[in-house]
C-alpha cells in the first residue's frame, strides 16, 4: 500500500476548448476521482481572484499555480502530496492575464518556468497529479 493521495480540487479560470486538449483533461480527469475540477468565468484578474477566495474554505490550503512558484521534479511532486497534512487542497491556475498580487501571498507551485496557455497548464496539472499518484502507490506509469 502506498501513500495516500490527497483531495484536490483544481479551480481554473476560462474554458477548454480544443478539442484536443479536452480528450487528454477528461482522461486524466477519469483516472483521478479525487480531483475536482472547477471552472470560473474568464474576466480581469481581481475580479478572478475575488471568486476563488469566495469558492474556498479556512480548511482549503489554497496553492497557486505560476510560472514564479517553486518548482518540483515529479518525484519531489509526489512526496510534497503525500506528506502534506492537506483538508483540502486547492490549486488555481489564473487565466491568460495571469494572477493578480493578492494572491500571491500563498504558496506558489511551477509547472515550469516557461508560461503555457492556462487551457494546457491544466492538463500538465493532472497529468502531474496523475504520475505523483502512480508514484505514491507504487504503480508503474513513472519510469
């Protein structure tokens, strides 16, 4: 038995809409039925912000996905989620303006240092969670 892997849910900002990209979201979203995705509204970043604070709860660890955050190797990744006394965590990946400074005050998280299209960075971001949950139990999908 591995290490448990938390409740996450995934607050993102605007809509997918390749189609393509829809495909490999929802594989990686059926394989990961402790990851909820949430989409809110593409609008200016306060505005962004002022509903993802509103969506959450004090019990929610809010980590904010950017490009400035620390970055982990999958491995790192995995551990950081299995050994994290998490509620509830939450990862908000901002939309095509980015975040606006009130929210960077929590934890950050980088995917990379190179900015992607929020409609890719969400499926990096479960295909992340994905790997550090075959990783956490043992499973074979990392090599």
């Amino acid at each position: 038995m591995g290490q448990s892997f938390p409740k996450v849910k995934i607050i993102a900002v605007g809509k997918v809409k390749k189609s393509w990209l829809k495909e490999g979201i929802t594989l990686y979203a059926k394989r990961l039925p402790e990851v909820e995705i949430v989409e809110i509204k593409d609008s200016n970043k306060e505005k962004e912000a002022n509903k993802l604070l509103s969506m959450i709860s004090a019990q929610d660890r809010l980590v904010v996905m950017t490009e400035y955050g620390k970055a982990y190797d999958s491995l790192t990744f995995a551990q950081w989620l299995g050994q994290e006394a998490f509620g509830s965590l939450v990862l908000f990946i901002g939309g095509p303006e980015g975040v606006c400074d009130r929210l960077k005050k929590y934890p950050m998280v980088s995917l990379s240092a190179m900015t992607f299209p929020h409609e890719i960075a969400r499926l990096l971001l479960l295909e992340q969670l994905y790997r550090a949950k075959t990783i956490l139990n043992n499973g074979s999908y990392h090599k």
